[in-house]
C-alpha cells in the first residue's frame, strides 16, 4: 500500500510539472512568425513568398486585420492554379511553410497561406468562434482570386470548418477542396475536461493567449458547425479528404460524416492507418502528391490528355493506404 502512495504521489507530482512546464512553454511559443521573419526563412528561393494585410468590419462594424503571403502571380493565359491553406489551432500560416518550399508545388501553382482570425498577426488573441463569420474575413481572399483558372481550398483540422464554408459559400468560386483531418461534424472530436476547467475566471486570466483562442474554439465548435449543417449540400466543389484513422482528436468519422452530407460533390477519401492527427507533419510528402495529382488532373482535363502521372501516383498510393471514389 505505501509503495503504492507513493507511486501515485510521483505520478501526479509528474503530471503537475509536465501541465507547468507545458503552460510556461506555451507563454513563449505563440507558432508565428512576423513578416520580416517570414521574410527571412524563405531568402535565397527563386520563388519568394510576399506578406499582405487587408482590413475588413466585422458585425459590429468593428475593423479586423486578416494577414496572408502568397507566392507571386503569372498573367495573362499562363495565370497558375491557386491553392489555399488553412490552418487549424493552435498554429498560424507559418504551420504551410515546408509546402512554400517545395519546387513542385510551386512551378505549378500560386500557392496563399492565411493567418486565421485571432491567429498569428491576424488580430491575435481577438478570438472568433464563429465559423460563419471566420469565412466572411476570409472572403476577401476567395474574391482576390475568383478569376483563377481553379481555385483549391486546403483546410487542416478547425481550418477544414471555415474551408467548408467558404466552399458552401462560394459553390461557382471553388473548384476543389482538401480536408486533412478535419473537423465537420458536430460533436465529432475530443473535448477534455480540463477544457472546461480552464474557461472558468479563476483559471482563465493565467492561460496562455494561444491556448486560450484554441480552447475558446474547441468549447464552441458543435455550435459553430450546427449553425452551418444546412449548408451541406450548397457545396458542388470536388473533395479529397485525407484523415488518420487512429485519430483521437478529430475522429475519423468526419469522413462518413461528409460523404452523407455532401450530396452535390464528389468525395475521394484517403485514410490513413497509421496515423494520427499528424497528417501535416508526418505525412507532408505524400500530402503535396496528392495536391500535384489534383493540379495533374485538372491540367490533363483541359487538354484532353491522359493522366499518366496521376494514374502512377494513384497506384502508389493504393499500395500504402485505403482509397476510396464516391460518386
């Protein structure tokens, strides 16, 4: 029995110092960068990204400033495809930044990253917790890019919310979204007590900004993502969904969860066995194939050509993971 006490005496002082050591961390680490440090990582590239602010009300008539970078443009009948990321909590646009750096993505597509509300230098620490108005700050940039020969849409985790949005809003503006590991349905995540022990006063005034914004989020998403249910079938864009099945933050039944409630697009799904809510990081290469085999297909569309590339990539990527076509 003293063994025992004592063990679980280690334990909890362990546990103790683990929570500390996480929130002191968390005091210094915010995952963004500022401009000139953004500037800074991608020096000496041939295609350099470039940072931008715009201002837009909010409900209230309130302003809010929302930043993006985005590689540079063509023109004219050569204009590129554009690809959108966007990213989930905690994190910032810097969380996209190993895509920005790839040679293949960026010979062929325009490649935008934005700071979600409340995140990186988007007003950060102004939290939104409503998916709807996120993707409102967030329209200026479908309508910047409107006349793109295809406009793809990639939402991470609490981003694949505000992309689902932003395709339910703009049905004849985008042409493809990727949702990585995503959170659709309400309810359909992990919410830990400690979520709701940190919003009371008492705990609240001693949690990091980012942690803060992240939990705020996590509390109000089954209402947030109720409020958009209706809109399921406005969305006529492609899908891809990429997801961890051993996911136990946003669980895999997002994916069942989309493919019944998307009924005007067609859902291809990859799931991953192997893998949790880590796709970005882990999974970063095979990500980027799948977006080259999209941009591939809809080039070899166009032409009339057939998809050699994409095929030989499809088969490889049978051979490690389930993948599955809707109709």
């Amino acid at each position: 029995m003293k063994r025992f006490l004592l063990v679980l005496r280690w334990s909890l002082l362990a546990i103790l110092v683990l929570a500390l050591g996480t929130l002191l961390a968390a005091w210094f680490i915010d995952f963004r960068q500022t401009d000139q440090e953004l500037a800074d990582e991608f020096k000496g590239q041939r295609v350099r990204p470039t940072v931008h602010h715009y201002r837009i009300k909010d409900g209230n008539n309130q302003p809010r400033t929302i930043r993006f970078m985005e590689t540079p443009a063509l023109s004219g009948d050569s204009a590129l495809p554009v690809v959108l990321f966007v990213h989930g909590a905690p994190s910032s646009l810097s969380f996209f930044n190993e895509f920005f750096k790839d040679t293949a993505l960026l010979n062929r597509a325009q490649l935008v990253a934005v700071d979600r509300p409340g995140y990186g230098y988007s007003d950060f620490g102004r939290v939104e917790t409503s998916v709807v108005r996120q993707a409102q700050f967030l329209q200026p940039l479908i309508n910047r890019y409107k006349n793109a020969p295809y406009l793809m849409v990639v939402g991470s985790s609490y981003g694949g919310s505000v992309s689902a949005r932003l395709a339910m809003n703009n049905p004849e503006e985008v042409n493809h979204v990727v949702f990585v590991s995503s959170a659709l349905g309400p309810g359909l995540e992990r919410t830990y007590p400690i979520s709701h022990w940190v919003d009371t006063p008492l705990l609240r005034w001693g949690i990091p900004t980012l942690l803060r914004l992240a939990n705020d989020e996590k509390l109000a998403h089954r209402k947030a993502l109720e409020a958009i249910l209706p809109d399921w079938p406005k969305i006529r864009a492609k899908i891809t969904m990429l997801h961890g099945q051993r996911d136990d933050l946003v669980y895999p039944t997002n994916v069942s969860f989309a493919q019944q409630h998307l009924i005007n697009a067609r859902v291809k799904q990859f799931l991953l066995p192997e893998n949790r809510h880590d796709i970005v990081f882990n999974k970063r290469e095979y990500m980027t194939d799948i977006l080259l085999d999209i941009l591939t297909q809809r080039a070899n569309k166009d032409v009339g050509k057939p998809n050699q590339m994409a095929i030989k990539r499809e088969k490889s990527a049978k051979g490690l993971y389930s993948s599955v076509l809707i109709h």
